[in-house]
C-alpha cells in the first residue's frame, strides 16, 4: 500500500498533537494533515484525496455529523471515523447511519484506534481497487464495442461488394444477350452526384470531397444505370488510390460534355487511356491489389457509358495511383420559340 494521507479534526490543539504523534509512531512514513474546524476540513478536502478521515463530533460551528455528511457527498468512497467522549448509542447509530465507517469513544485506547485505522484504510484501498478495475472493464467493453462496430462494417461492406457482383453478372448476362434496356430522362448530374456520395458516405463511412459549380449539369441519362456507373467508379478509385490519399470527386462542364472526375488528383499525371475491358496498366505503374473488383464492372460500366455516348478515361499517376474520367454528352437545349403563331385577322376568316 503507497504512504498513506490521514486528515485529524478536532477543535482540541493538544488531541490533535497527541494523535498525529501516535499515528507518525505507529505507521511510519504517513502525512497527516490537521484541521481545527469542520470548515477548514472541507477546505482541505479541495485540495486532496485522503484514504482516512478522523473527526470529533462535538465541534463548534459545525459538528462532525455535518462534516460526515459532506465528506459522504463529495468523497462517498473515504472512510471516515468519528471521536466522541460521550457514550450515547443513539448519537452512535444516527452517525453510523449517516456512513461513519467506525466509532471511537473517548478516553481513546490506541490499540483499537489504530486497527480500526488500518481496517479503514485497507477498506480504502479495495475501494479503490475496484474503481480502477471498473474503468477498466468500461474501456474493455469501449473497445469490444468498437470491435464489434468495425467488424460490423466490414461485414456490411463485404456484403454490398457481394451484391454488387450478382447484380452486375445478372446486367452482364443483359449485355451478352442484348436485352439491356436504358430508360433515359433529362435530370441534373449535380443532384445525382449528390445522391450516391451520400449513400456511399453512410454505408463506408468514409466522406469524400466533392466538388462542382453553382449551375445544374444537364444531361439525359438512365439515373439508376449512371449511379450504378458511379459507385463502381468510387470503389476502383478509392482502391486503385495509393496509402490513404483521400479521395475528390469534380463535376464540370464543357459546351457539349459533363465530365466527373473521381480519384486522389495528385501527382505527376504519366498517361491517359480509354478504360478497355482488357487493358493492364504496366507494372511499374500498377497500384496496390484491387482483390479483383472492378474487373466485371468496370467493363460493364463502360458498356453504360458507350450506350449513353459517353466514355470512361483512366488517368495513371506514379504517386497516387489511378483517377477516372466520366464523360457524359450534355442534353440538348430545347429550341427557342420564334414567336407566336401566326393568327389571321377576323376580317380574313369571315
């Protein structure tokens, strides 16, 4: 057990030297601290963190049944024994009541004073004990909860790649046998961005950066197919990325395309190829493993695009691996109206 710290209060200077002189005797290397009120006591018990606290009873201002109930309040784990010189049992068990860990009656006997001292403290040091045991069981659980959490994820994730897989051998076999139908609308690119970056975010846990300009991107699209497209674009990027470069997601317009660019755009870009279905990038510019997704539908993907007569680039970066390029033809203006329609007067019509 560490050098243990003792708080004495009593109102009587010379009980309060007798007893730091025995205690100093009996247990060698204790502080003690001494308080001539119950006020000064609580005090001190601002500044430390005592295992024992000794008081007498009768104070005057406030006794030591206040000071009890304060110590009990603040510091509920310290045991504290009480000093009397007056042997009523009804005071005895009104303070044992109120939490008194032991009471000692005056004349004091030192024998049972200072076992019953080293009773509290070694009560205190349980006490003790406990408490650390308990937060360490609270961090134990803390880190199985995130275990279970992590494990959770990738559970999830690795569920969503599987989904993806027979969804996209299912839209294989449509390619294969020409039965793929697209069903286009005119939409905003911005918003469908918008739309699978949120779903990407919720499901990964990951945020990516995206950026675009303030005016909607037109275009006629099949909006499941090109989310389709999109999300296995993030999937290669994030795992043709090199360390943990975090990703970027740009959305701009020329006068006849919408280009989204997904990937960590940095470094020193190399080479720019359309993305084949059998085309490999040279070893030395190989990112790190892509566990085979991607293969499938990428080549899928590619197949979306060229029914949407778009195209997908791949972008090889020594630094941080591979980017992508969608590029998408922006939907056609609706001609402006020359006028109104010719109405021929009334006079011409009777």
């Amino acid at each position: 057990m560490s050098t243990p710290h003792i708080l004495l209060v009593d109102d009587d200077p010379s009980l309060l030297q007798a007893l730091s002189h025995m205690l100093t005797l009996r247990l060698p290397g204790v502080r003690i601290d001494t308080a001539q009120s119950a006020r000064q006591a609580l005090a001190l018990l601002q500044q430390h963190d005592y295992e024992t606290i000794i008081s007498d009873v009768k104070m005057p201002g406030m006794d030591g049944l206040e000071l009890l109930a304060q110590i009990s309040a603040v510091h509920p784990d310290t045991p504290t024994l009480l000093i009397t010189g007056h042997g009523d049992q009804a005071l005895i068990t009104q303070a044992l009541r109120a939490g008194a860990y032991d009471f000692i009656q005056k004349p004091i006997d030192r024998v049972y004073f200072v076992a019953a001292l080293h009773r509290a403290l070694h009560t205190r040091q349980l006490r003790r004990q406990v408490w650390q045991q308990h937060q360490e069981l609270e961090r134990y659980a803390q880190s199985l909860e995130q275990l279970v959490e992590q494990r959770t994820r990738e559970f999830l994730a690795a569920n969503e790649a599987m989904e993806m897989l027979v969804r996209d051998a299912l839209d294989t076999s449509l390619v294969e046998s020409h039965t793929l139908i697209l069903h286009r609308s005119r939409c905003d690119l911005v918003e469908v961005c918008q739309q699978v970056l949120a779903a990407y975010t919720a499901e990964a846990g990951r945020a990516l950066d995206f950026e675009v300009g303030r005016e909607p991107v037109e275009v006629e699209i099949d909006r499941d197919r090109i989310s389709q497209v999109l999300i296995h674009l993030i999937f290669t990027a994030r795992k043709a990325s090199r360390g943990d470069a975090p990703l970027k997601v740009v959305l701009h317009q020329t006068s006849t395309q919408a280009i989204v660019t997904l990937g960590a755009m940095e470094g020193e870009e190399v080479s720019e190829h359309p993305l084949e279905r059998f085309y490999r990038r040279p070893q030395a510019e190989a990112p790190r493993q892509t566990n085979g997704e991607g293969g499938i539908g990428l080549c899928l993907a590619q197949y979306i695009v060229a029914k949407h007569e778009g195209q997908i680039l791949i972008h090889n970066s020594l630094e941080r691996g591979s980017n992508f390029s969608l590029l998408l033809p922006l939907a056609a203006q609706p001609a402006e109206p020359i006028g109104s329609p010719f109405q021929p007067p009334q006079w011409l019509l009777s």
